[in-house]
C-alpha cells in the first residue's frame, strides 16, 4: 500500500461529491491494513484542505472532523503535522478558523498530571513539545489579526475581486464530535467584536489552574460587524470584509491559549521540564518555554495593532498572562505575596522597611570593613526576590531603612557651633565617636546607597537582556520606580525633616586647619573675611575664590532631600524635569543652584589637576575637605585619592604616598569613608610593594617644599632621619588602619606575597626571638648595631640608618627589647643607657616601632624577674605626652589585668597579707590615665566602645541584650522612631550615659559580638528561639527576615570557620532544627509556629545560595532527607543509600513526622517559589 491510494480515494470521493461516510469505508480499509499510512492519511488531508487559500472547502472539512472523531488521525498526529503549516497562517484564513474549531476537542486529549508524573520519571513525553509548538502556531494566528498590516497584502483590485465569504460559510466543526458544548465556535462572534468592557492587567489570573473559569457561551451574529464599521468611520479600514475572519481567528487563538495555559496545566508541565533540565546541569531553561517567543510575537512595537484586536478582553488579557510569564519577577512576587499574606495578620501587618533590609544595610555601617558592593547586590536582589517587592516599594523600602539609621545617628547629638561671642571657646557637644558615625550614615544615604542602586539597576538589566524580556518604553510623563519611590518618600515629612541636621564639627574633620572649614560651612558671607582665611592658608586665589567658597557653603546646607534628588539627578536615576517636581521648584530658581554644583564640579578638577601634576599635602587635605563637607562630592573625592594612591605606588612616588598617608592621618573621618565605600584592600594591597621594598639607600634625603611640619609640632630632623619619618607615616597609615578594622584577622586578602616583610608582620600573632626561637646570622648582627646605636652614648648615626631598613627595626623590636631587659636586670646596662633607648622609640622617625615595643612590654610584664623593668619602661612610655595616636593603648589594660592576677596568686601563694601596694597603686594610675584619655569609655559600665556598641551592655547582660534587641525589632517594626520622633533610643537599656553615645535600636556589632563569644550554636538556637516564639505572639515574618538576615550575612571576618556563615547555615539544619522540631513535637507547638520555621529557614536557603557550591550540596543533601510524605521518605532513602554523602543530617521519626509543627514547617518549606529553581524536586 502507498500513499498514492489514499489520494485515489480522496480525489475520486472529492471529485464525485461523497460524502464523509462514504469516503471513510475506503480509507479505513487501507489504514487497517497498514496502520502506518495514518501519518500519510493525515499529511495529505492537511495538504488539500491549505491549497485552497481563497475560501474554505466544507467537504474537505467534514473529511478530516470524520476522520478525526473516528481516531483514524489520533491527535498526536494531528496537531505534529498541523505545526508544519504554521507559515500558512497570513492568508488561509479560512481554512484556520476551521482548524481552531476543531483545536478545544484535541486539547481534551492532554493529562497534565499524567505528562508531569512522567517527566519526573526521566520520561519523554511527546505532548510537551506539542503543547509548545502549538503555543507558537497559535500565537503566530493572534499575531496575524492584531497586526494586519505586518505581513504581505495583495492590492486593492484584488481585495475586491475576493468572494463573498459570507455565502461559504464554514462546517460547524462541533457536528462531528457530538455537539460538544466545549468547543470554540469557528465563526467570529458578535460578542467577540463588541466588548467595550476591556480586560484588566492588574485583575488576578489564573495561571495555575487554582479556579474553574466559566467559559462565556460564543454569539453567533455576523452582521454586527457591518454596524459597528458604520458608527466607527474612523476604523473603516480595519473593518475590511477581507479582515474579519482574521479578528475572529486571532480572538479565538487567544482564547485556546488561555485554555492550554489556565485549565491544560502548560505553565507547569513546562516548569517541571525546566527543573528537569536544571537538575541535569543544562542553563538553558529559557529556550525550553514558548513564553519569550510568543511574547514576541504578540507585542511589536513598530506596528500599529488593530483597534477591534488590541482591545477584545480575551486578547489583552492574553498578553497580560504572557507577559507575566515571561516575567519570572513579577510570577514569583505573586507567589511571595501570597507566603507574606498567610503569615501576616492585624496584629503583625509588614512593617517598612523590612528587617532583613534594615539589617543589611545597618551591617554596611556598623560592620567594618564593610561588604564589597557585588555582594550586598546579590543580596539586595534576594531580598527583594523573597520579600516579592515591586522595584518601586523596595527602592522606598531602601530610602527608609537607610534613613532609619541616621535619625538615630543624630538622635539627641549636637554638633559645634561657632564661637561664642563673649568667651571665643566652641561649644563641644560633640565626640569623635558620635561625629563618625554621623557621618557614616550620612555617607550611606547620599553616597553609598545611589551607587548600589546604579549596581543593582544594572544587574537587573543583564538579567533582563540575558531573559530577553522586552521593556515598555516609559512614557514621558510616567515616573520611573526610582523617581516614585523618592515622592512617596517625599510624604514621610517626619522622618525627612529629623535628618537635616548640620554638618559635624569641624574638629573632627579637619584638625588641622578648622578656620577653612568654619568658614565653609558656619562663616558670613563677608568676602573680606573669606580672602583674609585664604591669605593666612596661603592658597592660591583661583582655587579658593569667594565664590566657591558660598557654593560649597550652599550645597553643604542643603536639607538630606535635596541632596537626595541631587545625587539620584546625577546618576541619571531621576530626569532633570522630574527632579524639579520633586524638589517644588521652578526653572528660574533651579538656575543658582546648578551653577553653584557646576561651579565646585570645575573646581574639583582644577584641584584634581594640579595635584596630578604637584601633590602637596595642603592641596590634599582641602581636597578632602571639600568631600567632607560637600556629601555630592564625596565620592568625586574618594575616587580621586584612591586613584592617585594607585598611581603614585605604581611609579614608586615614594614622596607623594607619603603626603597621601599624612593627609589621610591627619583626617581619620576620611578613612572611615574609604572603608565603607571601598574594600580597604583597595588601598592597601598598592602599598604592599612599597613598605615591602622601602629603603633608605633608594631614597633621596632632600626635603621637599611641602614637607612643612603640619601644625608647627614637628621635631627637627635631618639627613636619614627624615627619610625615617617618611616611612613612618605611610607604615602608621597601614598599621592603623589594619589595626582600627580588624582587617589580620583577613589578612591574605591585604596582603599578597606570603614571603615578604608585611605579610609575614602581620599574620605573626607570636613574635619570635632570635637566637631563641630561629637561628639568623645577619639578623643577629643587626639586633647588635641596633642595640649599640639606641643604648650607646653617642646615639643612632645615620651610617647605621642608611645601612640598615626600618623594616629589619621592626623584626627585632622583640629580640632587642628581651635582651636589653636581661642586660638591665643583671646590672650590665645602667638605667640611662635603657632609659634612653626607650626614649628613642617615641621620636617621631621611629614611632613607627612603638606598637611593637608596647606589645613586647606587655609580654614581658609575665616573666618572672622582669616584671618591673618591663612596667616603667611601659609605664614611662604611656604616661608620655608624646605618645602617639596611632597606638592602641586597649591592649595594656589586658596586660595590667593579669599583671594584678599573677600578683594576687603569688601573695596567696607566699602568704603575704596584700600586693605591693606601691605596684598597685601605680597600676591603678597607669590604668586610670589610659581611661581617662580614652573618649570611647563609659565610665560607669568601665567598658570600651567601638563606633556602634550599645549603652548599658555588659559581659554578665550580652546575651540579654542581644535576644532582647532581636525581640524588640520583630514587635515593633522597624524602629523606636516608628513609636515616638524624638524617642530616645538610650531608655531601651539599663544605664543612661552621662555622655554622649551612639546607640541603635538595631547594633549588629552587639549580634557580632554575641556570635564572636557564645559561639554559632548558641547563636542560631537563640534566632531560632526566638523565630518560634514570634509563630505563637506575632511578628512572624519580621523574625524571619532578621533571622535570615544574621545567619547569611558575614558578621565576623575571622579565620575561626565556625563562625563562618556556611557553617551557621550547617548547624541551623543538622543540628538545631532536628533538636528543635523534636523538642516542638513534644510540646505540641502549633502549625503557624512551624510555618513560620520553615520560611526562616527556606530564606536562609535562599540567601546563601550562589557564594559556594558547598551551600548546593548542602541544600540538596538536606531536601533529600526531608520527609514530605512515607512514600517520599522511602525513595529518597534509597536514593541517599546509593550515593555516597558528605553531609549527613538525622533521620525524623513519626512522632515529629506526623505533628502540626512538621506540616507547618513543610507548608512554609514550599512557600517559597524559589527554592524548587535552585534545588529542582526539593519537594517530590
């Protein structure tokens, strides 16, 4: 048998007019005889039925619906060969408005369980690339109507030489399967065409199939389409005869898609192939889907789309549904909003911003150094992903939190004002510690945030580009989500207005020059006075002119919102004409506001300019200033230093890095900002070849112009010893800032070469003693030349100097000091020769070594015999006024402590009645006198403050506090400020200071410290606590969020690996909740306690995802051993039986198994969209 019987049969019955039954006993015959012509059968049938474009043909019709209802054609076939003639589409119109008849019949042949149990089986089903093919087929038919002059149109003459298709009126295809109520009718309806009633975007749809949808009854009147072309003159051309067959295909297309997407289940079988194609290590999962494809077939932007289409409610609601398709953000923020709506009630609403927001950003501040900004980006698209935010409420989301922090910042603080009038003193109400950490938030809100937002909207778009999703232009008068969120915030008056307050101290800012920046920013605008300043700083007038001077004054007392609109402005995220609105102005007075920007932009890089060709230390320090007090400028500012650093340590600008460090010495503030803007490493790795290599014999002597003491305070120095000073300030520089930040505790990323003098500096926490500890010929010999030169009567020469590097000093300051104390104390170095010695070390050319020194005393204060030698060489030392800053005095306190514990041992240990009271009583001294300099001290709690610790916390109340803290955010919102303005956040703890200290609802550093003591069991059984606890009060999704936030975000930079966040992740899920959810089964703990678990921990999933494969392996390892139902529990345990794991987590018994605390934990387990696209099957 061969295909050329068939046709001879349906020719000779097409040619004779037979019909349908008569030509079906000839066919069928041949088809049972060779099942395999079904194929040819249906091919040939296809084929004759297309080659008549023109009009339809109902006899050919009535051959296929036969054919098809007596499943000589199965519908496999069928819709296989139908996709081949998709090209067809633009202009056998007539033909496929029979073929969408016959479509809703074939569309009952699709099992959409049966297709996903199959695909999760690792099977291949055919209907799946159907379903896909048939997407497209159908979309190329909605394309066809809603853009009818996108495709080849014959002329005119030949538009009306076409028959009236009205008297060839299609077979009603539902005749031939029974009259099914279901199927679509192939004619256009009148209803169809006169539904002024257009679909809503915004209306809830349902892609998943949750709601059975009633299917409206098709009308059947044809010439409502002539009336309606009469009362609209103006559609007159899309009202063509020749187009309405088109509206009517494209109208029913778009409702089969809806069907094959609502009610077929094609949304998920498509996803359960994706989670497939994941699983098997494939990235391809967007070509997998038909949604990008048909998107752009449905939406083109250079044609014009037809009026009666474009607005039918079953076409707009068609491309809405494929537009959120295509839209996973907007799919899974649905989702999302859903997971927030079961755990939120009355009493819990979602307070804004979010903790997990809050906690990220308040982490930026308060945790040095701060997270590199691809990190946060990461993390902030996280967030927003899990919390389901739309950009313009997570962009109000960030201006809140960040915002938050400074109001609490400036809460009950006051800056420097003038001097007064009658004394000529300043009024200081203000410490370096509250200063910096102003300025730290300022630096957030106005620089920090604007440049993660420029990353994360770019990031948004690579994703965008990568998911090739088409973006609707915006319209000109639209607002973009940025400029949004910054009206909404313009609203919150309170919250604004309470973060104007002025600028800080000029003290802490520029120490060194405070008339310039009293002059900026509190002077009179007295040019005279102006003019006297500069020509007392002898700067040159172009530079410093009366007119920048009033401009940087201006843009520095600019309230925080406009400053805001400014910045945003300049990184192009709010246009020139909306930030007007915004801001409430008018053209002509945004003119002197502009130029006064303009005129401190040219400024700047005149100023950047001369410094590239001269750098001087005076030209630096204004520079920094400038930035300072100028927030717009700030990172103009950091982003030229830094530069200019990287440059000068390229060339080995010896002289200009020196002037750099000096600068940046003599302006702390600055540093603060360069960290948290800035990895430090940034900075810092640069000079690593410079300290690494430095020497007195590469170095000139000559002294350069600039070289000026700073303040009139420095020693007189010449020769080799100026050379000496300049190492110094680029050593202190280094050694304070990897000091102030913790940074040894990561110091491979500083630092790169192993084997070099830093790195082998730094990473010794042990400092070894030559010819003790290692055998060193030429070290030895240098620790003797030192000796000889700092304890010898004719003092250090430069011969020694020049031949020796400061480098080598700083390895045998332990050596050196060890051995002159032995000499000492058997009376062979009298005690001006040591005294004298120890006096060197506090000139300014070797206090580079003085932290050595005092970190060696301390050592030596435990060796029995040397005890007092080593106490009043330190206590000679520390009581110096010449002490320098630079060194941490915290360390000694510690040394005293046990000082005084080994001295009260060896009293019990001799029976003596008390210490030496004379010891103690200088001990006492010593340590009063390191408190009483110390401006970081709270008397009464005798404790030590870094920039961000609270008030009232003590070592016995630390883990009160902190469980009390994280109990605090999740009742009432986001802060104190949300219950009272002007709260005072000091009254959350036990003892109000008498001075003035930072104190924030929410401390990190006070998390940070809690973890670095208690230990990560302790931490995440607190969180976890306290999650459970917030299940049975409220506040369930906020202790979620901060949760989260504190397990996945790196607290502590430390090379103690429990600490690290993977390992809190590792012992949250094989350790704490299978101890938890046993000890919750016991107690019967409801559902909603579960559920709000099992978001807690899905978010933490969630979060960590991506920095490590180890975290993959991880999650998968847990998802697999997690029991979803008996059947589950025992595939996957052969499964685990089979291959071998890594980790291991506890098997859970019935009694867990079968509690309300396990559904719960589970339900909010699978809350979360997100988690079956990293772990596919987590949940099967």
């Amino acid at each position: 048998m061969t295909i050329k019987q068939l046709e001879t049969v349906l020719r000779f019955a097409y040619l004779n007019g037979y019909s349908s039954e008569q030509w079906i006993e000839p066919t069928k015959e041949l088809i049972n005889q060779q099942p395999e012509l079904e194929l040819d059968l249906c091919e040939l049938l296809l084929s004759s039925l297309f080659s008549f474009t023109k009009v339809s043909n109902k006899l050919l019709e009535s051959y296929i619906c036969y054919s098809l209802e007596l499943e000589l054609i199965k519908p496999k076939t069928f819709l296989s060969h139908l996709i081949h003639f998709t090209q067809t589409t633009h202009d056998s119109f007539h033909q496929w408005a029979f073929i969408l008849g016959l479509l809703p019949k074939l569309f009952d042949f699709i099992n959409a369980d049966a297709i996903v149990t199959s695909l999760q089986k690792s099977t291949q089903d055919e209907w799946v690339d159907l379903i896909h093919e048939t997407l497209l087929t159908l979309a190329d038919v909605v394309s066809v109507g809603l853009y009818p002059n996108h495709k080849f149109k014959a002329t005119i003459e030949q538009q009306q030489q076409k028959p009236d298709i009205s008297a060839q009126m299609t077979v009603d295809a539902s005749s031939f399967f029974n009259n099914s109520s279901q199927v679509f009718d192939s004619q256009i309806s009148a209803h169809s065409f006169n539904n002024n009633n257009t679909f809503d975007p915004e209306s809830t749809l349902d892609i998943d199939n949750t709601q059975q949808v009633e299917e409206e009854a098709p009308l059947n009147d044809t010439n409502l389409m002539a009336s309606q072309a009469t009362q609209n003159t103006h559609h007159s051309m899309e009202l063509e005869e020749t187009h309405k067959v088109e509206y009517a295909n494209a109208i029913t297309a778009a409702q089969l898609m809806i069907q094959l997407i609502e009610k077929k289940g094609a949304k998920r079988i498509f996803e359960v192939r994706n989670n497939q194609k994941r699983q098997s290590g494939s990235n391809s999962t967007e070509q997998e889907e038909p949604w990008l494809s048909c998107q752009n077939k449905l939406i083109l932007n250079d044609q014009k789309a037809s009026t009666v289409v474009s607005q039918n409610s079953d076409v707009q609601k068609l491309i809405s549904l494929v537009q959120r398709l295509t839209d996973r953000d907007a799919e899974r923020r649905m989702a999302v909003h859903m997971k927030y709506h079961e755990l939120e009630d009355e009493g819990t609403a979602r307070a804004m911003p979010s903790a997990g927001v809050m906690g990220l950003l308040y982490h930026i501040v308060q945790i040095r150094p701060s997270l590199e900004d691809d990190y946060v980006v990461d993390q902030l698209m996280k967030l927003q992903a899990i919390k389901g935010s739309f950009d313009e409420s997570f962009y109000l989301e960030l201006w809140f939190a960040a915002l938050t922090g400074f109001r609490e910042a400036c809460l009950n603080t006051s800056c420097q004002g003038p001097p007064s009038e009658s004394t000529g003193e300043r009024d200081k109400n203000c410490n370096i510690i509250v200063a910096t950490n102003r300025l730290l938030w300022r630096c957030l809100v106005l620089v920090k945030l604007p440049l993660l937002l420029s990353k994360l909207k770019e990031r948004k778009a690579l994703e965008e580009e990568k998911r090739g999703d088409i973006k609707k232009p915006l319209n000109e008068n639209d607002l973009n989500p940025l400029e949004s969120s910054l009206k909404e915030l313009k609203a919150f008056t309170g919250l604004v207005n309470a973060c104007n307050t002025p600028v800080c101290s000029p003290d802490f800012f520029a120490p060194s020059s405070v008339a310039l920046v009293d002059n900026m920013t509190f002077g009179d605008d007295d040019d005279d006075d102006i003019m006297k300043m500069i020509d007392t700083m002898s700067y040159t007038a172009d530079l410093n002119s009366p007119e920048v001077t009033k401009a940087i004054r201006s843009i520095s007392s600019n309230d925080i919102f406009t400053n805001i609109v400014q910045i945003c402005e300049r990184y192009g995220f709010v246009r020139p004409e909306k930030a007007k609105t915004l801001l409430g102005k008018q053209d002509f007075m945004d003119i002197e506001e502009g130029d006064d920007a303009a005129l401190v932009d040219q400024n700047i890089k005149q100023r950047i300019q001369s410094l590239r060709e001269n750098t001087t230390f005076k030209s630096i320090t204004e520079l920094v200033y400038i930035g300072l007090v100028s927030p717009i400028h700030l990172r103009t500012v950091v982003d030229f230093i830094l530069e200019l650093l990287q440059e000068k340590c390229r060339i080995n600008g010896f002289n200009d890095i020196t002037k750099i460090a000096d600068a940046l010495m003599e302006n702390p503030c600055m540093i603060d900002l360069m960290v948290q803007l800035y990895p430090p490493w940034t900075f810092l790795t640069p000079l690593e070849s410079v300290l690494n290599n430095w020497g007195p014999s590469l170095n000139s002597v000559a002294m350069d112009m600039d070289d000026d003491p700073v303040g009139g305070e420095q020693e007189e120095l010449d020769g080799v010893q100026l050379l000496y000073n300049k190492f110094s300030k680029v050593w202190n520089f280094v050694y304070t800032v990897i000091n102030r930040f913790k940074l040894y505790r990561d110091i491979d990323r500083i630092f790169q070469n192993k084997y070099d003098f830093c790195y082998r500096f730094f990473s010794n926490n042990d400092p070894f003693l030559y010819g003790i500890d290692v055998q060193d010929d030429f070290m030895e010999q240098t620790t003797n030349q030192w000796m000889n030169g700092l304890a010898g009567q004719d003092g250090l020469s430069d011969e020694l100097m020049s031949n020796s590097r400061p480098q080598d000093l700083l390895s045998i300051v332990p050596t050196l000091l060890h051995r002159c104390i032995l000499l000492y104390s058997a009376g062979h170095m009298e005690q001006d020769a040591f005294d004298g010695l120890m006096s060197y070390f506090e000139k300014k050319f070797l206090n580079f070594a003085l932290p050595s020194v005092i970190s060696t005393l301390c050592d030596e204060l435990n060796y029995d015999g040397h005890t007092a030698i080593a106490f009043n060489a330190l206590y000679q030392i520390i009581m110096s006024e010449s002490s320098q800053p630079h060194v941490s005095q915290n360390s000694v306190l510690g040394a005293l402590e046990s000082l005084v514990e080994m001295k009260q041992q060896e009293a019990l240990f001799y029976n003596d009645e008390q210490v030496d009271p004379q010891l103690m009583q200088r001990i006492n001294d010593l340590r009063a006198h390191i408190l009483n300099n110390n401006q970081q001290l709270d008397s009464k709690s005798e404790m030590l403050h870094t920039e961000t610790v609270s008030t009232g916390v003590t070592p016995t109340t630390l883990f009160e506090k902190a469980e009390l803290m994280f109990r605090y955010i999740v009742k009432s919102g986001r802060s104190m400020f949300m219950i009272d303005v002007d709260a005072d956040t000091s009254a959350l703890w036990d003892n109000v200071p008498k001075q003035q200290v930072v104190s924030h609802y929410l401390d990190m550093v006070l998390f940070e410290t809690a973890l670095s003591i208690g230990g990560g069991h302790w931490f995440v059984n607190m969180i976890v606590d306290q999650v459970l606890e917030a299940g049975k009060s409220g506040g369930a999704v906020r202790a979620a969020e901060l949760g989260s936030c504190l397990i996945a975000t790196p607290l502590l930079y430390s090379a103690n690996s429990h600490e690290r966040c993977f390992n809190l992740l590792r012992c949250l899920l094989q350790v704490v909740l299978p101890s938890s959810l046993s000890e919750c089964a016991r107690l019967n703990m409801s559902f909603f306690q579960g559920q709000t678990l099992g978001v807690f921990t899905s978010d933490c999933l969630v979060l960590m995802q991506g920095r490590d494969e180890s975290v993959f392996q991880l999650g998968k390892y847990f998802f697999e051993a997690l029991v979803i139902d008996k059947e589950s529990s025992s595939i996957k345990q052969e499964e685990a039986e089979v291959e071998e794991q890594s980790e291991y987590f506890s098997e859970w018994d019935d009694t867990i198994i079968k509690s309300a605390v396990w559904r719960g934990f589970v339900k909010g387990l699978m809350s979360n969209p997100m988690i079956e696209e990293i772990w596919p099957n987590a949940f099967i």
